[in-house]
C-alpha cells in the first residue's frame, strides 16, 4: 500500500512536470514575436514621418517632478506641446520611471492618461521610455532636489537604480510596472512606439562615475544587457500593437562584426530601428546609411548638440530626405539645464551660455534662435 502510495506521488509529480512544462512551451509560442520587416514598414507608413523632440517641462528637474502627485502640471504640459505643434512636431519621447509605479499604478495610468490626451489635442503622438540608465543611480521618490547651479541635467535620476539593476534577482521587481502601462495602453493609437531602455549600459563617466563618488555599476554592460533581455520578454508577453525599440548610441554602426553585444541585442530584438547621434551631418548620413541594412523604419531619437556641431540645419532636412523620424534632445530650457553642454559636470557656468548646447525655447516661449525655428518649420511645413 505505501510503496503503490509512493509510485503514484511519483506519477503525479511527474505529469504535473509534464504539464507545467507544455503550458510554459504554450506560453511561449503565444508571445509575441518580433515584427517581420513588412510590420514595420505598414507601421511606417501608417504613421508617416515622425519629428519632434525629446520632452521634459520646463518645471520638472526629471520623471519624477514630471509625473508625481503634487509637482505634475498638465496646464503647463498643454502651452508646451502648443509650442511643439506650431513647430509642426508630431511626435515626442517622453520617460517614466518605475518608482511612479505604486500599488497597482492607477495614479500613474490616470496622470498618463490625461498627458496622452493633452498630445492628442496637439496632434502628436507619444514615444514612451520606461526605463533609463542615464545620469543619477540612486533615484528617490518624493521631493526632488534643486538644481546644482550651471550643470546639465543636475537631478535626472536612472530607472531602475542600481540597487535594482545590479542584483539579477531584483530584476523581476519592476516587471509588473511595465507590464502595467503597455497592459492598460498596449492599443492606444496615442502611443507611437515604446523605446524600452534609454542607453542601457552608459557607464555616466563624466558624472556619477568619477569625482570619487563611483556611485556606478562597474559592471554596467553586462547588467544592462542582461535587464534590456528580460524587458523584451516582459514586453512581448502583453503583445503591444505599437513597435518595442531599444536604440543604439555610440558608433556609426558601420562595420557589423564590430558589433558590441549591446548594439546587437538593440539592433536584433527591435521593431524598428532607433538611434542616438551627436554629430555633424556627414556622420549623420553615415550612421543612417549603416542601419538601413537592417531593413527596417529607423527613428533617431536623440540629436542636436550645437556645440558637438550637430545642428538642425541640416541634420533635419537629412532626417527628412531618408525618411529618418527625428527627435532633438532638449525642447524648453527648464530646471533639466541642458542649455548647459556636457562639461559643466567638471566646470560648472556661473551665467547662461552664449551658444545653448540643447533645447529651443525658453520658459516663456521665446523661441533661443527665430532663424532655427523659421529653420524647422521650413522642413516641417508648419506655418507660423
């Protein structure tokens, strides 16, 4: 009787194996699997052709002061996207971060629903960034910080931080954001694309990697890679009608078999194909001419740093000749300070600069330069 009791516990362990294992192979053939080059291009000629810019208002140090109860300013998100639609944008990339992410995230799915709808009435559509790991590792909720005086984006925080990103085991942790907002807008034609990592294994060595703070992962790349992996599978799983994307950016991508593992997990899993580049218009087309081999929509989603000698004209009227989506970092000079270029890390400015390194407004809606905003609505078509 206990060696039949036995031989039976064993059987049913052994088909409850059998069946845990068939509903996982179920699962994963019901994933969603990466667009065919057809998908992407229907979904490129659906949408027509993106130009916009990256967006944080001029209120906001970061995603938090963007988005949290108590800072989140949806009358001055409208006169701002006013600005960008009489520029003729139709499209900018905007970031969340995970620690918005409370309970089961309704005030973060109800402010991101108002913020889409503000878009709307602009007639432009939203790129979402869930994640970053560019600048501060140690984010905190609540009340942020004032800006360090003259420093380029002094308060922007990474998403997840590192205490998150450096432990394997704590990846899992916020899967259930994500998997929350593409759940609840996974649909929304509001929505154009949603770019998962931003520059998933920047070591930020001309900041929070030197000066003695080494608040950095020294093993950055490789927890990065591991963590943009697992948000393509999460993603995949709630099967989003818009294209997941991943950019790269550094290099001009030229030569394949020079590849990193991170340019090739970006340029292998996307969609559609993203990319940063703060060069001049020669490197520009370069860069484009690489990543068209891939054969898929290509959106550059980070531009334009007058003093690296990337400007609009004529990297726009590039962008537009190629069929190439294009959003500039930087659209209103606010509490991020990125009129302020790269180096203030080390030398801090005592005054506005002369030449803004970033951005195309001020806080008032004086446009910094009317012959470059003359420039862009000559490419876009926009009238004054």
């Amino acid at each position: 009787m206990l060696q039949r009791s036995y031989k039976n516990i064993l059987w049913n362990q052994t088909l409850l194996a059998l069946l845990m294992t068939l509903a996982g192979l179920v699962g994963t053939a019901q994933a969603q699997s990466r667009w065919t080059p057809e998908q992407a291009k229907a979904w490129q000629d659906k949408h027509g052709w993106l130009v916009g810019s990256n967006y944080i208002p001029a209120y906001a140090i970061n995603q938090l002061e963007m988005w949290q109860i108590g800072t989140f300013d949806l009358e001055r998100i409208d006169l701002e996207l006013g600005w960008a639609q009489s520029l003729g944008f139709n499209s900018m990339r905007v970031f969340l971060h995970d620690l918005l992410w409370t309970g089961d995230g309704k005030d973060l799915l109800d402010r991101m629903e108002q913020f889409l709808s503000i878009a709307q009435k602009h007639k432009i559509g939203i790129i979402f960034v869930p994640f970053d790991s560019v600048w501060d590792p140690q984010p905190v909720a609540g009340k942020q910080r004032e800006p360090k005086k003259g420093v380029h984006n002094s308060g922007w925080i990474q998403s997840p931080g590192a205490a998150i990103l450096g432990d394997p085991d704590k990846h899992a942790m916020v899967k259930p954001y994500l998997q929350g907002i593409l759940k609840r807008f996974k649909d929304d034609p509001r929505i154009q694309a949603w770019d998962l990592v931003n520059e998933l294994d920047n070591d930020n060595a001309n900041s929070y990697g030197r000066n003695g703070t080494k608040t950095e992962l020294p093993n950055k790349a490789q927890m990065g890679l591991l963590f943009a992996e697992r948000c393509f599978e999460w993603a995949r799983e709630i099967q989003p009608s818009q294209p997941l994307t991943c950019g790269v950016w550094i290099s001009l991508w030229e030569d394949e078999s020079k590849l990193s593992a991170v340019d090739k997990l970006c340029l292998e899993k996307s969609d559609i194909i993203t990319f940063h580049h703060y060069g001049d218009g020669d490197a520009m087309r370069r860069a484009i001419g690489s990543l068209k081999r891939y054969n898929r929509p290509i959106v550059c989603t980070e531009y334009m740093a007058r003093g690296n000698n990337s400007y609009f004209d004529p990297n726009l009227k590039i962008f537009k000749e190629e069929n190439v989506g294009a959003q500039n970092w930087g659209f209103v000079d606010g509490k991020s300070q990125t009129i302020y270029p790269w180096d203030s890390w080390q030398k801090p400015y005592d005054k506005e600069p002369e030449l803004w390194f970033h951005d195309i407004f001020r806080r008032d809606g004086t446009p910094y330069r009317q012959n470059e905003v003359d420039y862009i609505r000559s490419v876009t078509g926009a009238k004054p």
